[in-house]
C-alpha cells in the first residue's frame, strides 16, 4: 500500500496539468521549444504513463484519471511535433 501513494501523487499532477494548463506546460517545455525537445518530452511523458498503466491495483477513478490524461497528453504532442500546428497553436495562446 506505501508505493501506491508516490503513484498517486504522479497521476494526481499529470491530472492538474492535463485539465488546467496548455500543451506546452503540460509537456513541460517552453513556448519556443524545438520538435527535438517536443520528442524528448513525450517520451519522459510515455515513460510515466506506461508505469501508471502497469498497475495492478488501480481504482476505478484512478483508471478514468489515467484515461483522461492520456488523451490530453496524446493531443499535446500531435499538435507540438508538426512544427506548423505547433506555431499556430503558440500564436493562439499569445492573441
């Protein structure tokens, strides 16, 4: 029961993020941020996700949470890694 609670302080802030910040906060990353730098972050992003997803003790609002952020965090990195897509979104934020 003691590792769960690390677990979901994690999932707790992936959720913040998710539902209170742009894409590019939630990836952590600047608003100048390169693809490279986009990539690396999901990456780290992925890495956190699939330990989230490999537990086998998870409630079934903790399941939904993990859902949600999934979803955002996907979002996130489609519209960052095209660089196009990544400028208009930037503009948008700063109009």
């Amino acid at each position: 029961m003691a590792s769960k609670q690390p677990v979901s302080g994690v999932l707790a802030e992936m959720l913040r993020l998710a539902r209170s910040c742009d894409y590019f906060q939630c990836l952590r990353l600047a608003r100048d941020a390169s693809t490279t730098e986009v990539k690396d972050a999901w990456l780290y992003v992925v890495a956190e996700l699939k330990a989230l997803e490999s537990l086998q003790d998870m409630t079934e609002e903790e399941a939904l949470a993990l859902k949600e952020v999934t979803q955002v965090f996907n979002d996130a990195f489609e519209v960052l890694s095209d660089p196009d897509l990544r400028l208009a979104y930037r503009l948008a934020l700063e109009s």
